[in-house]
C-alpha cells in the first residue's frame, strides 16, 4: 500500500490499475468462498457424524491444611474436611472464562448471530493492540493494520517531499529480508514436523478405514470447489475480460504450479511465478512484478474454498447442524480471513480453528481436528497451486483491462519496487530464485 500511494503520487493513471487489480482479487476470492460452500453442501449427506468421548465438566477437589484431607459435602449439604470420599469430594465448576476449556464442548446458545458477526469479523479485523495481533496470529488485524500503516506513511512522504527522505522505508525492507530468511529456515524444517503431526494423528485411530472414508469426501469435495472455480475464474471470467482462450496461457504457468505444489509457499514460488509470467510476451514486465508479490500475499483463492470445507466438515462431525447464517458468516470470514493467511506451508490450520469457533461459538480445538491436520500436507499444496495460478490469471486480466503507454509502466515500475536500482532488483531475483532451488533440492 505504500508503493501504491507514492505511484498515485506521480502519475493519475494508474488508480485505475490498482483499483482493478484490488476488485479482482476481492472478486476471486469472494467466489471461491461461495464455491466452497456450494461443493461442501453437494457432499453434505455423505458425511458422518464421529463418535468421540463425551466431554466431562470441569470437576475440582479442595484441599485442605491436614495431608489426604479434602473438602466435603455431607449429606445435608454442609461442607467439612475429611478423607477422600469418592464424588462427594468432587466439586463440577461453571468454566466462566473458559480457563480449563480443551475441547469445543458444543455450542453456545446465548450467542446471536449479530454478536458473532461483530466479534468474529469486526473485532478481528480492527484490533486495540497490534503487538497482541501479532502475537495471537491475527493475520486479518495485522493486514489491516498494515493498509492503515501503508496510507499514513505514504501520506507522510508526499509532505515531507519523497521517500529518499525516509528512514522507515530502508528499516522496513531490512526486516523484510529477515522474515523471509527466517520463513525459508522454517520451510526447509517443515516436513520433519508434519510428518510427526501426521503419525501422531494416524497413530490414534482404531478404525481407520472409516475415518479414511469420511476424510476422503472432504478432500473430493474440497477438489471439487477447486474445479468450479478454474472453470468459473480462470477459464470464464478469464474469456470474458480478456476476449481470447485462456489455455495457451495457462500452459506457460505449468512450471510454477509444479513449484507451488513442491513448496506450499506461494511467496518461495514467486521468482518461478514471474519468469513464467514474463516467459509469455504478453505480461508487462513492471505489472508482474507489482501484482505477483501482492497476489502472493492477499489472493488466497485455495484457501478461501477449503476453509468452509474443513469448518463444515468439523461441524458435521462434532454433530452440529449448520445453518444459513453460519454460511454466510463462512463467506465473510473466508473472504477477510485468506487474505490475513500467511504465504507459507500450513498456516490456514490456525484460521481454521479460528473460523470455526468464530462460526459456531465453540471454544478450544474441535474434535476431529487431528484428521484435518493429517490431510493438510496434501490440502495446503492443492491451496497453493490455486493461489498461484489465481496471481497469473489476474495479471493476464489487468493487462487486457488496463493497457498502459510508458508513462504508466513507469508508475507501475515505481510502484513495484520503490527506488530500487538495477542491481538491487537483479541481486533480490537471483537470492529468491537460489532460496528456491536450494528449498526443492533440500
């Protein structure tokens, strides 16, 4: 957000550009959470309720000064200390604050639909503390957040004459690369986690070919929702703005599909994503470098279908019954909630969670969570690969909406990397690109 601004800044042609690309993005997105819905409830009745252990009341015992001595209730109700006296030592507690909470334990029915709208959207989106967003991994607070952050400093720029002044900016691209060093050591060690996530899943199961069957159709139905949406976006809508077939287009993007599924990240992706796009003849080359790296961080078209998939698919399991608020509150949070999703393997699994207990007003780690985490290796990658394709198609779109002459390839080209010279851009690529290859080897 801050490039754009400094580009609206110098020339007022490319508003049009950016806005574009926004609605499409937004577009996308909101069609895949609608597509999602859709392809859950056309496998709905094939899913099956699980049969887990019933969730106790939180019970305490009371101590007392003398040893094995323990607070209890006698007949007539007044209390003593005494020996252990089986139940009547235990006392159940109403878990005000949800402090002893493990377990979703059902739904909250003193909860209206007005209240979970504005605590599970609005609350999350605007946050009172961004140091706690970052710290409970509230993407959505923490991206808009930054668009806020973006606009003032962009703000700050046009009165004080310019970014050459600034000393945020050179601070910000440091940690910039920090983060993204940091990210690519965690990538490299990720498949040694979720191998342990997944055994341990596994591992806990004593019917696994019906836990299997019933896993089967959330993946089929997940697959699903990304079929309609290819079809929808990148081949319909893709024909109807760019007025020419879509696939010869698509072919050229194979090699950074490959990528995509190989890494789950679509930020690791991005130096193969460009050389495709740019390999076409067709994409400016300043417009992919602007739109790649923010598709990459807010057009999560994959895993805005595959959330209401998962969230619905846990709802059945755990025997609750959705209805069409808990729909429509899916899309929206489907919607805000993939694009605070970070570029990088397995992190929707938190969203999920989150946009679960958010939907239905449960608290903790639903039951049958551990099958979603057991699919996600597979689930994440099939995200990525839409996410991917979803920044390509966008970037054929743009350019077929907005030709630009060269005065607005040069905005876009500021825009893209704010005073960057030459060999910064030619050092940057060929670090991403090394990063990449050295990730897919590893």
């Amino acid at each position: 957000m801050i490039q754009c601004e400094d580009a609206h800044a110098n020339t007022n042609q490319f508003p049009p550009a950016l806005l574009f690309t926004v609605v499409l993005y937004l577009t996308t997105t909101v069609i895949a959470s609608i597509l999602g819905i859709i392809s859950i409830l056309t496998f709905r009745n094939l899913f099956e309720e699980g049969q887990f252990d019933k969730v106790l009341p939180a019970a305490i015992k009371l101590g007392c000064n003398d040893e094995d001595m323990f607070i209890t209730e006698g007949e007539n109700g007044a209390l003593a200390c005494s020996t252990d006296m089986g139940n009547s030592s235990e006392f159940i507690i109403d878990d005000l604050t949800k402090t002893f909470a493990t377990a979703s334990g059902g739904v909250q029915g003193d909860i209206t639909l007005s209240d979970t709208i504005y605590d599970g959207v609005f609350t999350k989106l605007i946050t009172d503390n961004i140091i706690s967003a970052f710290g409970d991994a509230n993407f959505a607070a923490v991206v808009f957040f930054a668009i806020a952050f973006g606009v003032a400093v962009s703000r700050v720029f046009d009165q004080r004459g310019g970014a050459d002044k600034s000393f945020i900016l050179p601070f910000l691209k440091e940690l910039d690369g920090v983060f993204i060093t940091i990210i690519n050591w965690i990538i490299a060690i990720s498949p040694f986690a979720v191998f342990s996530l997944i055994a341990s899943a596994i591992g806990g199961q004593d019917d696994l070919a019906s836990s299997f069957t019933n896993v089967a159709y959330l993946v089929v139905a997940t697959l699903a929702g990304y079929f309609l949406h290819f079809w929808t976006v990148h081949v319909a809508l893709a024909w109807l703005i760019t007025k020419t077939n879509p696939f010869p287009y698509l072919r050229q993007m194979i090699p950074a599909q490959t990528m995509a599924f190989a890494c789950a990240s679509s930020a690791a992706t991005i130096p193969v994503t460009m050389r495709c796009v740019n390999s076409t003849g067709i994409i400016p080359r300043p417009v992919a470098r602007f739109i790649v790296p923010l598709g990459a961080t807010v057009n999560m078209d994959g895993s805005a279908i595959y959330f209401p998939c998962a969230c619905i698919w846990l709802a059945i399991l755990n025997g609750i019954d959705p209805n069409v608020g808990n729909y429509l509150l899916l899309v929206i949070i489907s919607t805000i909630g993939s694009a605070g999703t970070a570029p990088v393997p397995s992190a929707g699994l938190v969203l999920i969670i989150t946009a679960y207990n958010t939907v239905f007003s449960t608290t903790g780690v639903p039951e049958g969570f551990s099958y979603v985490v057991a699919i996600d290796w597979f689930m994440d990658r099939m995200q990525t690969v839409m996410n991917v394709t979803g920044d390509t198609m966008v970037c054929r779109m743009i350019t077929a909406m907005c030709p630009m002459d060269g005065e607005e390839l040069d905005a876009v080209t500021h825009a893209a990397h704010l005073d960057e010279t030459p060999e910064d851009t030619t050092n940057r690529t060929k670090r991403a690109e090394s990063d990449s290859v050295a990730m897919i080897e590893g």
